[in-house]
C-alpha cells in the first residue's frame, strides 16, 4: 500500500516512534529490494539513527551512517543536530564529542539550535570551561545567541543558586544589547526568592512594573509558590498585586499554595477568605 504514497519514510517513521523495529527494518528491506520508484531518503535513515540514539545502540548508529554513505547519501545538519539534541538529554558527553569532531572533519555547521541543547546540556553538568568554549565557537561561525538561550542558563543558575554567574550573564547579555523579557526576570525572581533575597525581589518586581513587564499566569503562579514556599510575605503581596494591576486571574495552583501556607500557619480565617475569592472567580 505504501507505494500509492509519495515516501514509505512515513510508515518507517511510524514503527519506529512505536519502538516496532522489526516492522521498519521489513519495510526498508521491502524499499530496498523490491520498489524501482522508491528509495530511502536521509529522512528515512535519520529515523533510525533517532531510534538507536534513543535506545543508546551507538554501534548501530554507526551501521546506518556506514549504509548511507554506501548509497551516497551525506549526513546533512539536520541529521547530526537531532543526534545531538538525543545525546544531550542523555548526557552523552564522551559521544557528543566524537560527534561534534566528525561534523568539523565533514565542514557541518551546529545551528543555535544545537548549541542550545549542548550549552543546557553541560550547564547541567555544571562544566562551565565546555560553556564558554561552545559560546566562542558560536562566535566563529557568526551564530549569535539569543535570549532564549541566555534565559535557559539563568534558570539553571538560579535553580542551582550561582548568582555570580546569573550576574555575568546578565552582563553578557547587556554588552550584546539582547533585551529582557518577561522570562528574564522570572528567572531572576526565582533565584533571589530561592536565595532569601528578598529586598532585591522587590526591587526586581518595582523594576518590572516600569518597565511594564508582564508575566504568564503560570509563572506568577510559580513566584507565588516559591514564596509561600519560603514564607516570604511582602513577596506575595507585591506578586498579587502586580496581577491585579495587570488584570491577570488567579488560578488553582497560586491558590493551592497560598491555602497550603496558611493551613500549615494556623491561618484558619485566611484559608476561608481564600475559599471565598476562589469562587468569586468561578474555580472550583
């Protein structure tokens, strides 16, 4: 059936996100051998370099780059970044390496998408020397980071308490001219908050309403919960109203963390005056 199709890469792709190898392999053998108007593709073999990658069969990884350069089919960008991307969340650092060297030696480029998983990646694994060799890299190929990238770095240093190094990107940041968002300072709130820091919290929130800074409902609900979490009072003062100035709602999980916080004080009244303005804006 699958020659009434354009490619069989889609029913490959579908077996093996379904972990049915034996179905994709009978598929390929099928492609290979039997149809004149179809053939695998870089498409159908970057599927299964996925799937081994996702198993961690790294020697079969090499047996499908071996077969395509058997059929004269080079790996493109494309298909080395979604190793990468598989690698990096695996932590993979030793076949990361390898890989990264191969792309050198076939002149293929990362995008900054790559470099994303790889500068998270070993954030992770706090190797910051590996950091700033992959910002230097980026810098070579012109590829200029973005404040995505920057704000994936600030919450992992945030998270992991580093505010020396939140300080050195932020610097960073400011030399590059890249503006702050509104998950910028959700980063910095959440590692001052974390850190008791709680004047310069407010300070931050004081600087995001000049700026007319404006967070997601689910991130406030976040800062709400940090704070309960470290009791820090003025802090969920200053949150709520920035929403209601913002005309932002409330949802469960902010509400669920200010009646756990007040239950665990004995703040029996709270709790009620908390019940009440839940269902004054319609939340069971």
């Amino acid at each position: 059936d699958y020659h009434e199709h354009d490619s069989a890469h889609s029913y490959i792709s579908y077996h093996l996100k379904n972990y049915q190898l034996e179905k994709a392999l009978n598929l390929l053998k099928d492609v290979r051998e039997k149809s004149n108007a179809l053939k695998p593709n870089e498409l159908t073999y970057r599927s299964f370099a996925r799937f081994y990658m996702k198993t961690s069969d790294y020697k079969a990884v090499e047996d499908i780059k071996a077969q395509m350069a058997a059929d004269g089919i080079a790996p493109s960008v494309q298909f080395y970044n979604s190793i990468i991307k598989i690698l990096s969340k695996k932590r993979a650092f030793k076949e990361i390496d390898s890989l990264l060297h191969e792309m050198k030696a076939n002149q293929a480029k990362l995008h900054l998408s790559t470099y994303k998983e790889l500068i998270e990646s070993y954030a992770s694994s706090k190797d910051y020397d590996k950091i700033a060799s992959l910002f230097s890299e980026m810098e070579s190929y012109g590829i200029e980071p973005d404040v995505t990238l920057y704000n994936s770095l600030l919450a992992m240093y945030s998270d992991s308490e580093s505010s020396d190094r939140a300080r050195s990107l932020l610097i960073d940041m400011n030399s590059r001219g890249i503006q702050f968002n509104s998950f910028t300072y959700f980063s910095l709130l959440y590692g001052l908050i974390k850190q008791h820091k709680f004047l310069e919290a407010i300070e931050m929130i004081t600087k995001m309403d000049k700026s007319s800074i404006s967070l997601p409902s689910s991130t406030y609900a976040r800062l709400i919960q940090i704070c309960c979490e470290k009791r820090f009072h003025p802090g969920i003062h200053f949150v709520r109203c920035q929403m209601k100035m913002q005309n932002i709602k409330p949802n469960l999980t902010m509400f669920s963390s200010l009646i756990e916080m007040n239950l665990r004080l004995q703040r029996y009244g709270s709790v009620e005056g908390l019940f009440r303005e839940m269902q004054s804006e319609g939340l069971e």
